[in-house]
C-alpha cells in the first residue's frame, strides 16, 4: 500500500509517455453542503478506457459527485464528504494524499468554457505545465501543443494563430482549447460537466468526435442533460435521481445499450424516455 | 409586391429608418437628473482648476519660470518658488508608496483569496475602517509612537546603504552616541505615516477587484491542479491589474495631497535634498498649510499657484492611469 502511494506520487515529465487510461471507483459517497445532504452512499466504478456518462434530471448530484471525483467538491465553503474515491485503488482522499496531485492526475472540463482570456491560444495549451510547476524546452513546448490541439480536435483550426488570445475563439472552439489544456498535463481520468450544453449542434458533435478519439487514451466521465449524447458517446451510464427531498443517488448504472434499450427500473425507462424530468 | 400595390415605390429602400428614441419618460427624467449630477461634479472640478489658475496668473506674471526653479519661499526677500516642496512631496509619495505598494498587494491577495471564511468578513471591515480613519490621527500615531521607532530604522538603513545619495545622512552614522535629531522629523518618517493611511485604501480597491476574478478561471487553474498560489498568478493577478493600478493611483494621490500627518511630523525645510532619512523637509500641501492663515495678498497667489501645481500633477497622474487601465483587459478594469 505504502509503495503504491509513494510511487504514484511520481509524475512523469512533461512530454513523456502518457500513462494511460486509470481506473476510477466511487465507493459509497455522500455528500453534503451545510446541513442538506444531496448525495447519498452512492458507489460506482469507472473502467478504464471507457466513457461513462452521468445522467439525471438537474439537482439530483451528478455534477456534485463528478466534483467529487477530483477533489474539486471541497473548494466550495461548507461541502462535506464521506466515503472514498479509489484511482487505480489508492484513495485520494487518504490523509497525505496532495489535492493538487489528485488534479494533476484526474482533469476537468467544466459546463462553461474557460480559457485563460490573457494568455494566447498556446499558453492556455501548456497553462497547466506552469501550475504544476513543470519547466519544458521551447520545442518540447511547441510539439506538446501541437499534439494537445491535434487529440482535441482543434489544430486544424487554429495552427495558423496560436499566439492569439483563447477568448477570440468561437465557444465551441474554447470548449476544445480547455480539453487541449486538460489533456496537456497527461490526466489518467477526464471528467466533462456538461460539456456541449453552451455549444451550437456543429460544435457540439466536434467535442463529441473528439471525446469518441480520446477513449483509448483516458478514462472518460461525462456528465450530460442530453439523452441522445450520452447514447452516443458513452459504453457505461449511470442514472441518478432525488426524489422528494431525499438525496442523490444511483437508480441504475450498466451498459449503455442496457441503460437505453431495456432498463430494469421504470424510472429508468420514464426519464430515458422522456417521460419525466 | 404590397408596396407596388400601395403605389409607392418598387425598387427596394435601402435608406436606414428614423427610429424614435426608445426611453420612456420616466427613463428621460432619471436620465436627466444623472446627467445633470455628473455634469455639475464635472463642472466643479472644471471650476476648482478654473479658478485656481486664474488666481496663479500673477505669480506666474512676476516670477514667470523661476517659480519651478527657486528653492526658498522667503516673500520678504521676494523669493518664492516650489522647486523645494516638489521634491519633498515627491519624497514622502515615493516612501508611501514604496512601503505601501507590496504590503497592500499582499495584504489584499491575503484577504480574496488565503484568509478563512469566517476571518475573511472582518478583515474586510477592518480594512474599511483603516480607510476612514481621520489623517490627522495617523499624524498622532506617527509622531508618537512610529518615529522613536523608525529613526532607529532610518540610522541602520544610513549605515548600510549611506554610499547611497538617497540614504546618505549628514552625520556620523557609526557614532556611538549617535545624533538623533538628524534622524526625526524626516520625509521617511513621514513617508511611512503616509504609507498607513494609504495601505487601507489601495488595499480595499485591490481586494474588491481580486473578488470579481471568475470562479470559473478559478476553477480551471485549481482543476489543472494549481496551487493557491498558481490561481492567482494565473488568474487573479491578470484579472486584478486594473485593480492594482487604480488602488496605486488612488494611494498616490493621497500621499501626493497629504497635509495632516506630514505637517505634525516634517519639520519644515525649504532645500533641496535628496537625502529622505535626513531631518527636515517640506511638501507641498505642508507649505500651504503653514503659511495660509497669515499671508498677504501676493503670497495667497503664490500659495494658490502651488496648490494649482499639485492639482495639475495629481491630475496627470489620475489620467495616466485612467488610461492604462482602459488599455488593459476589459471587465476588470476599475474606476479610480
């Protein structure tokens, strides 16, 4: 166990082999803001290489427990937390366990697309690099953006001005540019919040595509209001529900294909079928 | 086709439209009532210049440039000018602001974004009543409890760094009954005294601009596993900079003006010397100050002129940074 967790305290450098896909387990998480609980021992693992998509009509959790999923749940002022988050079965919530290491290695995309407005389209790529205190060579620099913005599905367009601002980019654009940005730290574990639901149709399906592309490269969760989305995107759903005053919780997770096509709960079946939320 | 049928005209009418105004009445008599505020704050600043300089044209008549060069302001010799007091006004401002930049900054970072919720509220108060805190009782503070302080500062800064023309003192600064006198009274004394009173300020403009930087550029630098200090490096500091600036700028004009404090502290000087720690020196608004209550009809102008100087110069400085905010990032930009 020791051994595990020193060495999983080892970074790689900027620039080296990414370490590929990690497992996720979620095991029997609550959580609460104040007094009100909004989630409720809800326990979930996440393959890796695989995408697995949150669904569940708004103020059941999901995005309370993607939050979770990094650590970022307890940047907000009065949110708790029982239970454990395994990545690759250590818990990043064991005493020691640096925040910032969790967050190194398990990224985020949130709803709204933030780019750095002060930086140029290639700071914002390797923005992370210098959060985490990590130096790299001019042509290291340039390469990793190139090979961030290509994964992402952006290079294309934007190859010929990247040392324009981030914010002059259409929001599906900005969108890509903060999974560029994500992906430029080499995280195990992506959780999107949302992703496309400020984003036009077209720009929609480009994150769509891309998310499609980074499957074999890192474990993906993907939060969503859409049900054709996560049809779409996703191998694992999961659906949450809060009903009457109750906390969040998990009514049913599975295959995709199984969520959509032949639910087990009618609940289930209602909220996939559009019959409620 | 319905335009043919109407009988008017068939080609299409590119003209732009006449459009009626789109505010309602009562919109139109706030909109008057504010424009009318702002108008007479205008107008009255415009005034103060106005008449400042008016009342300048004599003495600018009679000692025409040497009024910037003269040293002494000695009207029965008929020798005035400001040269003396600019400087020593830019002394005490340059000490203020030199002391009270970095501890407002830091002191304003503390508060928006490392101090603990429940700490956060109070600081905040605090900061607003240091502001308000009346100049003449920073003067007091200075003169009784800095100063005995201070000197023992300002004789260790001239014995490191006396090779320096700034911190040069003319005595030994070595001696081992060392002359104390030579250090009181000094523009660093009063500098620091002015320094307090600007910290407060500058700091609860930073501090409030520094809580406007997106939660969400926030989170992507905490997301992308940033440290505290990485957040505000990469978000605050770039979002605040208007912030910092006007906080600077709203700081300077306080040191450049102050009058309570530094009259209590300085002993009034008219040389030229760029020697700070050095006892006795005088400032603009000091010499006003000392000299309105008894002076005669040519020295009020000369007096009044010294005062138009300063508005001129604070002035400038207000509209330097007025537009370097406007040049930097939108959004955070602040009013100063």
């Amino acid at each position: 166990m020791t051994a595990t967790l020193s060495a999983a305290h080892d970074l790689p450098a900027a620039g080296e082999e990414r370490r590929g896909p990690a497992r996720l387990d979620a095991l029997e998480i609550s959580a609460w803001f104040g007094s009100t609980q909004v989630l409720d021992t809800v326990s979930l693992s996440m393959p890796p290489a695989t995408v697995t998509a949150l669904i569940g009509p708004s103020g059941c959790g999901k995005s309370t427990f993607l939050r979770i999923l990094n650590r970022m749940h307890e940047s907000i002022a009065g949110a708790q937390l029982a239970g454990e988050v395994h990545l690759n079965g250590v818990d990043i919530y064991t005493p020691g366990y640096r925040v910032t290491h969790a967050r190194k290695r398990i990224g985020m995309v949130f709803q709204k697309p933030n780019p750095f407005p002060a930086m140029s389209i290639a700071d914002n790529v390797t923005a992370g690099l210098g959060l985490t205190g990590r130096k790299i060579s001019r042509s290291d620099k340039a390469s990793l953006v190139e090979d961030c913005l290509a994964r992402a599905g952006l290079w294309a367009e934007v190859k010929d001005r990247l040392d324009r601002p981030g914010s002059a980019l259409s929001g599906g654009q900005q969108q890509r540019l903060c999974i560029a940005r994500a992906l430029a730290i080499g995280p195990e574990v992506l959780l999107m919040d949302e992703p496309c639901s400020a984003l036009d149709p077209t720009s929609t399906r480009r994150v769509e595509e891309t998310i499609h592309d980074l499957r074999e490269e890192v474990t993906i969760v993907i939060v969503t209001h859409n049900m054709q989305q996560a049809a779409r995107v996703s191998q694992q759903t999961a659906f949450f529900l809060a009903e009457a005053n109750t906390p969040g919780g998990i009514v049913e997770s599975g295959p995709t294909t199984q969520i959509f096509g032949n639910p087990s709960d009618p609940r289930t079946a209602d909220y996939v079928n559009g019959r409620f939320g | 086709m319905t335009i043919a049928s109407q009988g008017g005209p068939v080609t299409p009418r590119r003209t732009p439209r006449q459009l009626s105004p789109g505010l309602e009445p009562t919109d139109r008599i706030f909109e008057g009532f504010s424009l009318g505020i702002g108008a007479f704050v205008l107008i009255l600043t415009g005034a103060v210049g106005l008449f400042l300089g008016l009342e300048s044209i004599p003495t600018f008549r009679h000692y025409g440039f040497h009024f910037f060069t003269t040293v002494d302001w000695n009207p029965e010799l008929d020798k005035v000018g400001i040269a003396a007091v600019l400087l020593g006004t830019f002394e005490v401002a340059l000490v203020a602001m030199v002391v009270s930049f970095p501890l407002a900054l830091a002191f304003a970072l503390f508060i928006s974004d490392y101090a603990p919720k429940w700490l956060k509220g109070w600081l905040i108060s605090a900061v607003d009543l240091m502001a308000a805190v009346p100049s003449i009782i920073y003067g007091i503070w200075g003169f009784y409890l800095l100063k005995p302080h201070a000197m023992n500062l300002a004789r260790w800064l001239s014995q490191h760094f006396g090779w320096f023309p700034l911190f040069h003192v003319n005595t030994d600064p070595n001696a081992a009954v060392w002359q104390q006198s030579q250090y009181t009274s000094s523009a660093f004394i009063a500098g620091l005294a002015v320094s307090m009173m600007a910290i407060p300020l500058a700091c609860a403009v930073m501090r409030a601009v520094f809580d406007q930087a997106p939660l969400g550029e926030r989170e992507a630098a905490m997301a992308l596993g940033g440290t505290q200090w990485g957040v505000v490096k990469t978000v605050v500091l770039p979002f605040g900079k208007g912030g910092i600036i006007g906080g600077t700028m709203l700081a300077l004009g306080r040191a450049l003006g102050e009058t309570a404090a530094v009259a209590i502290i300085l002993s009034p000087a008219y040389i030229l010397s760029p020697r700070i720690l050095q006892s006795g020196a005088q400032t603009t608004s000091g010499l006003i100050a000392s000299n309105f209550g008894n002076a005669s009809q040519s020295q009020l102008s000369a007096l009044l002129t010294a005062g138009f100087v300063l508005f001129v110069i604070t002035l400038i400085v207000n509209s330097t940074a007025a537009f370097v905010i406007g040049r930097s990032r939108s959004g955070a930009a602040t009013e100063i």
